[in-house]
C-alpha cells in the first residue's frame, strides 16, 4: 500500500527521529512510504490562534503535496485533527495508530520493549479522533495505542490517577498562559512518577516536547520517546 | 482589569493552594462521574436534554409567550427586561411600589436572596445598595463571599475557593464566632442562627429560577439548602429573576434535566429541594423578571446559540484543567470556566477578548455537558471572531502573518528552519532567555544536526 507521510513542521526541524521511526514503522508493515518535498505545516498554529482566516496560502500548499494520495499518514493526533476538519483532500488523512490499526487491521504487534511505559492521550488524538474513549463518557472501553503496545513482551502499562487529562501544551496556550501550562505539565508529569513511568509516551510530539521540557528543567529520570519510536524499535 | 494570563500567573505563585483547588474540583468532577455512570442510558439522557434545548432555542419566541401567559393566569406578575440595568430597575420599581413610592428607611430592613447567577451578571447587589436596600445573600457560600466582598468563583459552589480556617477567620470577625474554630458543622450552625434572623425579618425575597415551564406557567428552583423556599415563604414579595433561556416546553421534560442537573454538578441524585413555585400564597405578590440581557444577540449566532442551552451546572468547571489550576476570579465574569468562556465575548468582546484562549481546546468540557454544547468548538470559533473583529493585539497579527509566509513558503521553511536550528546550537541565548516565556520553567528541544527531510534526501529518495 503506498501512503504519502506528513510529518508536521516541528517534527521535521526538532524531532527528525519520529519521522525517520514513523518511517520505518510503515515500511516494516508493508508500506511503500513517500515523502512530498514542498511540505510544510497544515497552518493549525495560525488558525487556532484565530487567524485560520490567513491559512489560505498553507491551506493549497497542503493540497499540491498530498492530492496525488489516497492515504495520508501523520505522526501527530492533533496536526490530523486539524487537516480532517479543515483541509478538503482528494484522499483521506490518518493518524499513525489508526491507520495501523483501522486500515492495516493490525490486530496485535509482536515483539519487545522491557519499559514501564505511561501512556499520555494526547486530547486531539483522544477526543477528536477517538483514538480511545474518553473517561467523561459512559461508553465501553477501547483504546488504539494500547491496541498495538500491550503485546509487546517486557512491557508494562502504567496505571495513573488521571487517565486522561490535559498536559497543557495547547498549541500558543503554552506560552500565552505559560503559568498556567508548565503547571498542567508538572502535574501530569507528577502522575508519571507517582504510578512508576520510565518511558513517556504519546501519538502526539507537541505534548511530548512540552512535558520533555520539564523533565529537562526539573532533571526528572523520565525518557521519552513517541509511540512510533517504541513500536519500530520494539517490532 | 488583569487578563486571564496575568491573574492566572498570580493564582499559580502559591503552588500548594493551586495543588489542593485542583484536587477539590477534581474530586467532584469524580463525584459527577460516578453518579453518572450509574444511569445506564446517560449518554441517551444527555442526547434527549439537548433535543429538547435545541427545541426550545428554536421556539423561544412562542414558549416565552406562552410561559407569560400561563403564569399570569396563576396570578404571577411578569416583568419583561431588556438589560441588565432594566432588570435591576424593575426590581427596585417592584419593591418601590409596593411601598406606594415610598418605602420606610427606618423600620425596611432589605431583601434576602438565593443563589441567582443573573443577578450577579446584572450586578443588581450594588445597584440596590446604591439605592439603599440591602440584598442578603443567603446560600451558605454566597454568604461567605458576600462578607469578604468578593464575587463567586463558581456557579455551583461560590466559595469552593476559601479554605475552611479562612471561614473561621471570617466569621469570627463578622459573625462572633469564636476565633480559631474551623469546625464546619460549628461554623455552619453560626451561619445559620445568622440567616434565621434575616429570613424573618427580611420582607422581599429573590431568587433565581433553574427551569421555567412554559405548559404551566410554573418555575422550579433547585437548592440543596432550602434557602430559596425559606426566604419565599417568609416574604411578603418573591420576585424571581430568569434569563430567558431557561425555559422548557413541558413539565415532564422536568424529570430529564432534574436527573441530570444535581448528577453534572456535584455527583448528588438530585438537589435536596426541587421547588415548584406556581402562584402566589393569599397576600403575597410573586413577580418574574424575564431578562434578555444580550441573549437575543447571542441566539442570532448561528455559531453561538446553542451555548444558551446551558442549565448552569458547573460540570465543565470542574473537569476544565484550566478553571482548576487558575481559579474563577481569573475569568472576570460573573460565570467564569469553559461556559463563561463562550458567553462572555457576546455580553462585551473588547474586555473579554482573552477569555476563549484561556483553554487548550482539550474537549473535556463538551465531554461532561449535560447538554452536549460543543464549548471547545466555540471556544476556537470565538477566537477567529475576535481576531476579524480586531480584538487581537498588533504584535501577534504580526506575527502570526510572518508564520503564515515562513509556513508556506516552502524554500523560505527550510532555509530558517536550517539558520534557526543552528543558531540554537551555536547561540542558545538566543531563545534560552527570559523574553521567551517557553524558556521560563522549561527547556527548548535540543536542536539535531538535519531535519526530517534532510535525512530523507540521503538515506530514502532514489
């Protein structure tokens, strides 16, 4: 199956490990991955900051890399969420653990990850792509990314207080309220430590960075790697 | 006036008070959990309560009308009030003429008041001050910021901000009690031989309305301490003020927002008192005053309506990550959280501009809605029409039009992401300074050698 990957601006300057992993992952199930050069950002910056009004120009840039495929792929919950409700493509955009799960129908992944590892819900891939339910609700349990790691030999699920709360990254949120952000951050980190997380995980490199900021900051032992990471290094 | 930001900065300085206010709403936003889950069919429940909301915003016009009509036919005085500076006239006209115009300075000892979040929108407290009527409040906890003359920080629980030693301190210097004691079942008997006495001497009582009930022309009011019907009981007029949005078509639409009311606010099946009020006792005036107060403008937003179906139970306070870690003062709204947030900027957009980007968009507020309004899809939408209206500061429209270049330009993305990454490397003070409030308590990424697509150049392209 040949699927173009997006990989969102941040993570192609900051993060090229999650893309190269992101990459690899695919390739390993099967995939024929392709690249588009001229890509740049899906303008979710701009536009949640109320200026969606200006995306035009990033808006066509989007569809000139990635109208030429049927699958879209992305490492990033919310970067998908923002092109599913706003960018009109002649294919479809999916999240890296849905299109695992939902259009490769992995069922399962085989292999080894000897971590404890914390399982951070990124809310755009929660609650707007219902990668997993959400505890506000009182429907049955599912969950994509547990789908595909709770297979893996060696590793272990923690269990936290606050399943799926906020780490306050929000896009500009996390420094027009920085106040209000690094403490949503420590909390969630505050989590992490108590239950015994000593892999950070998540679908979504936005809130990693921000929470990896902290555990710098503060000099925690936590590490991090996104779920890409762990499921190419682990398969 | 502070913005969110700023207010919420000085909130989180005392880190362990920040700590315990988010555990306290936590722990309901829990209890509201386990309520709800043990109704099997909530999720139906709350699809039904927003069917029927829906029904009624498209409808207000005739409900209203006949509302008015049922309940003049019960005997019930109805007062139409297009602002908020109106509804406190017409209050104060109710009371004005009850005394033929003059009312007795000397022997008149005020009203009593039960929780009314409208009145606290219309400020009427301090217009009726002004006039020289004295508005007792008379919810526990309204009562308590009442004395330390500060507004709610919470729709459903006023002073869920105030530690119980800071009420002991309190009503020590206000009520006699004895200095030190921060015993709530002491502190609360205090309160309550305190409010006794006004109860029975108080001859004007308000209280708010939770549902209106436009088949019977009745209103209910839902308390957990029966102040509303104590202070109602007593008086010789019962004035209650409703924005008009509360109004539901028929009586037994009651038995689905009641099951979810008390459930969304606080975990509890229902309110200990739900009171019907239907006509007045023999001797007693009843009035409703029926305000708009910016509800008309807000109904015509296509985007924005459905916010006015909102029965003020505070579930999207307590589960907002945000509300819990910056406190409701920071809202600067009589309603503060994630609802406060969307109504705000119609009832004024200049001083409430900041208020639909005090969130992160995370969604769990709509989650808990009993009745499924897509707050943090207005939230977003708000944003856009503060920007377009001209609400957002020169800097940032900056800004953001240098991003939107940079980020579809492909050859100018590579090029700064290229000369940024190595300035971070070679020159971190760059952004590790305390202009960049991301630098503030946090690290920036460590910048790599190439980017994504750099190494995809190298190791994939043919």
């Amino acid at each position: 199956m040949k699927v173009a990957l997006f990989i969102p601006c941040y993570i192609d300057q900051f993060y090229p490990k999650v893309g190269i992993a992101t990459l690899q992952l695919l390739e390993k199930l099967g995939c024929e991955v392709v690249f588009p050069q001229n890509q740049t950002c899906c303008g979710q910056p701009m536009a949640n900051s109320g200026y969606e009004h200006i995306t035009g120009d990033c808006t066509k840039l989007f569809q000139d890399n990635f109208d030429d495929y049927d699958f879209v792929v992305s490492p990033s919950g919310s970067c998908t969420l923002h092109v599913k409700e706003h960018i009109p493509l002649k294919g479809k955009i999916y999240e890296l653990i849905e299109f695992i799960t939902d259009i490769l129908k992995v069922e399962s992944l085989e292999g080894e990850f000897k971590h404890k590892v914390g399982l951070h819900q990124s809310c755009h891939g929660q609650r707007g792509l219902k990668l997993s339910q959400m505890s506000e609700l009182n429907a049955p349990f599912f969950s994509k990314p547990e789908q595909l790691l709770k297979n893996l030999k060696g590793l272990e699920l923690v269990t936290l207080d606050r399943k799926d709360e906020c780490c306050g990254f929000g896009g500009t949120f996390c420094v027009a309220e920085e106040a209000v952000s690094v403490r949503m951050g420590q909390d969630r980190l505050a989590d992490h430590l108590k239950n015994g997380t000593e892999v950070l995980t998540g679908g979504d490199t936005s809130c990693l960075m921000h929470m990896e900021g902290i555990i710098r900051r503060e000099k925690h032992s936590i590490k991090v790697m996104h779920i890409a990471e762990i499921l190419n290094q682990a398969i | 006036m502070k913005t969110h930001s700023e207010a919420a900065e000085i909130f989180n300085k005392d880190f362990d008070r920040t700590t315990w206010h988010d555990e306290t709403l936590y722990f309901v936003r829990q209890k509201r959990d386990k309520a709800a889950f043990q109704i099997k069919d909530w999720e139906l429940l709350r699809e039904t309560a927003s069917s029927i909301k829906n029904n009624v915003l498209s409808n207000m016009h005739d409900y209203l009308l006949q509302f008015e009509e049922n309940a003049i036919k019960n005997g019930i005085k109805i007062h139409w009030a297009a602002d908020a500076k109106e509804h406190n006239e017409i209050v104060y006209g109710i009371i004005s003429e009850y005394y033929k115009g003059e009312i007795p300075v000397d022997t008149f000892k005020g009203m009593v008041k039960s929780k009314s979040m409208l009145t606290e929108e219309c400020h009427m407290n301090e217009f009726l001050a002004e006039k020289g009527i004295e508005v007792i409040d008379t919810d526990l906890g309204e009562r308590i910021v009442q004395l330390a003359e500060e507004p709610p920080s919470h729709i459903v629980m006023p002073c869920i901000h105030w530690k119980k030693e800071e009420i002991g301190e309190l009503f020590h210097k206000h009520l006699g009690t004895e200095k030190g004691n921060k015993d709530p079942q002491y502190l609360t008997e205090a309160a309550r031989q305190h409010l006794r006495d006004k109860f029975l001497t108080r001859p004007i009582a308000l209280t708010g309305v939770n549902f209106a009930v436009a088949e019977t022309g009745e209103f209910v009011v839902c308390t957990n301490e029966g102040n509303a019907d104590m202070g109602a009981h007593l008086a010789d007029i019962h004035i209650a003020s409703m924005g008009f949005e509360k109004i539901i078509p028929q009586k037994k639409h009651l038995g689905v927002f009641l099951r979810l009311l008390a459930r969304s606010a606080t975990g509890q099946p229902i309110t200990t008192y739900s009171s019907h009020f239907k006509k007045p006792r023999e001797g007693q005036q009843m009035h409703i005053v029926i305000v708009d107060n910016g509800r008309s403008t807000q109904l015509g937003r296509e985007d924005f309506r459905n916010s006015l179906k909102c029965i003020r139970c505070a579930a999207c306070f307590n589960t907002c990550p945000v509300y819990r870690r910056s406190g409701g003062h920071s809202y600067h709204n009589a309603v503060a959280g994630p609802i406060g947030s969307i109504l705000a900027p119609n009832l004024d957009m200049r001083a409430n501009a900041d208020l639909p980007f005090a969130s992160t968009l995370c969604g769990s507020c709509s989650n808990v809605c009993p009745v499924k309004i897509d707050i943090h899809q207005q939230l977003y939408k708000w944003r856009q029409v503060l920007v377009q209206e001209g609400y957002a500061p020169a800097s940032k429209t900056l800004a953001m039009k240098g991003m939107s270049t940079v980020l579809s330009n492909p050859g100018i993305f590579k090029f700064s992401g290229k000369v940024g990454r190595m300035l971070m490397d070679k020159l971190p003070f760059l952004v590790n300074n305390n202009m960049n409030p991301w630098y503030k308590q946090r690290e920036m990424p460590e910048p790599p050698e190439e980017s994504f697509r750099d190494w995809y150049k190298k190791n994939r392209k043919k």
